[in-house]
C-alpha cells in the first residue's frame, strides 16, 4: 500500500549543473531537495492495519535506489513502513546508470544528503506512520551520509541510524552524534581501494578528496578538506569508532566474517576489481554468504527490538 501525498508537498526542483573535470561530473550547482511526488519516491505503509508502523529510511550509495532494495524489503516484511527515493533520478540524472563511474562520490554525496535530511523532515510529519520510531539506513555513499544525519537529529526524531560500509571519501564522518549509530562492516570489503587487501574500516585518503557539505554538521572534513589540511590524510573509521567511544557516544561497530560490501547485495564475488578511465585499477569485492545474511538481519532486529 501507498500513502498518499498531499500534491500541496510537492516541490519545483532547481535544474543540476554538472561539468566533466577529469573525467568526473561535479556538480557546479545547489543540489535538489527531497520531493514526496516525484515518481522514484516510494512510501509504503504496509496493510490497512489501526496500528502505526515504524518507519526505516533507505539510502543508497553509488547505484541509487536500487542499492537499498533488498534492505527496504527485508524491513517490511518485518513489520515497518519504508520511504526509498533515488537521489540522482530527483537530481534530473536520467542517463546517471549509463555513467555511474563519471560521477565521484562527493558528486553523489552532494546531491543525496539534502534529500536525505528532506526524507526525515519529511517523515516526521507523517501521521500514518510511527514517527516516533523513525530508522535511517544506509550503504556505501548512503551509509556516510546517514552517518552525518545521526549527528543531525536526536532520538526524539531519529531513534537510530545504521550505516553499512560507509566510505571515507566526500563529506567525511561527524563530531557530536546526537542519536544512536551502527557502524557496519565485512572483513572482505575492500570496495573502492587500490590495495586488494585495503578493508574499507581501515582506508585512509588525502585530505584534498574531502569536502564540505552546505547544512552538514562538523566532521573531520573541517580540517581536513582541499583548502585546509592540518594533516596530510584522514582518520579511518575504525579509529574515529574508537575516539567516539571514549566520549561515551552511542555508537557501536560490527564486523562481519565472509562478507564483502553490500551484504544484502544479490551479487557474491570476492576477486572483483574495476579499471579506471585514467588506468587505476580499484577492488571491489561485493556481497555475502547467506549465512551472514540471515545473522545480519536477526541483528538489525535484535537492536531495533532493544531501543528504548
């Protein structure tokens, strides 16, 4: 079932600008804002049930929408509403698929965060929903962006955010988290990375490949971005998990043997690798068993279940 939208919510979108640097696409203009009515938009309550469900928010990293699929009906079959949306396609990408390895990732963080904020102001005003029980999950791309909304709003409006595999180049990883934050990786994960055995927690890049987001909160990107670098590579996550933990942050991190990036991937392969147009050759191992599968959903459960 599908909620409807008021057409009053809907929003005119600003037209993106991007131009070819390098051989990327960076966008040159402001970004879009999320639109309830625009036809990526999915929001499903589930049945005609009196009883409110709680709601999970799926982001997707570099391949969109269909990047949260797998985690967006896992949830609903256990008894959440889900709001999905595709970043790219609100942008007005329409032929974003055909160029997806065009696109950087601060280009596709830059054009997913705003919406994402937008999806979980928007949410909060739903009152078909449980809105006080809103999730916010995300992979890849999606993952360090949802990492920045936990440091955005509380456990009043967001109960707990969980992010999958997030990576450390774009927007960076955020001081001060307000709500709870899952971080979320495979031992096999070295999505992304020029070394084959460079696992995605551990991963470090040169400071000039962070940037700063318009609305996202203070990060590692402060000090370390293309303008400014007190030092000469960023904190990996494993080490800012740690840091957050000694001030008593709600933050917890999991490790998942036989996995690689994307658990809830269909795809299973860990020899990948991708060659640059410029001739650099990145690792991508994806996917999981269907036994991590199965114990990565009773744990997403299992916490869920254990908020407060």
């Amino acid at each position: 079932m599908f909620s409807k939208v008021a057409f009053a919510e809907c929003l005119s979108q600003p037209k993106t600008e991007l131009v070819k640097q390098r051989g990327n696409f960076v966008l040159t203009s402001k970004p879009a804002n999320f639109d309830p009515c625009h036809s990526s938009v999915e929001f499903k309550t589930g049945s005609n049930s009196k009883e409110k469900k709680p709601l999970v928010i799926g982001v997707g990293g570099a391949g969109g929408k269909n990047d949260a699929k797998g985690a967006m009906i896992f949830f609903r079959a256990n008894g959440f509403a889900t709001l999905e949306f595709d970043p790219y396609e609100i942008n007005g990408i329409s032929d974003y698929k055909k160029n997806i390895r065009a696109y950087s990732n601060p280009t596709r963080q830059r054009m997913t965060f705003p919406i994402a904020v937008g999806a979980v102001e928007w949410a909060l005003k739903q009152d078909v929903i449980d809105n006080t029980r809103i999730y916010v999950w995300g992979v890849s791309n999606g993952a360090t962006v949802v990492a920045n909304i936990a440091a955005l709003f509380d456990k009043t409006k967001v109960k707990a955010v969980f992010a999958e595999a997030p990576t450390n180049v774009g927007m960076g990883i955020p001081d001060n988290l307000k709500t709870s934050l899952v971080l979320i990786f495979g031992k096999k994960d070295n999505y992304g990375s020029i070394k084959k055995d460079g696992w995605r927690w551990l991963d470090t890049i040169p400071c000039f490949m962070n940037i700063s987001i318009v609305g996202a909160p203070t990060g590692n990107t402060t000090d370390c971005n293309s303008n400014s670098n007190k030092q000469p590579f960023t904190d990996n996550h494993n080490s800012w998990f740690k840091k957050e933990k000694n001030k008593n942050t709600d933050i917890q991190i999991s490790f998942y043997e036989d996995t690689a990036h994307g658990i809830f991937n269909p795809r299973l392969d860990w020899n990948s690798s991708k060659t640059t147009a410029r001739g650099v050759t990145l690792y991508s191992n994806e996917g999981a068993t269907n036994d991590v599968k199965e114990k990565y959903k009773k744990n997403l459960l299992k916490y869920i279940g254990n908020q407060k």
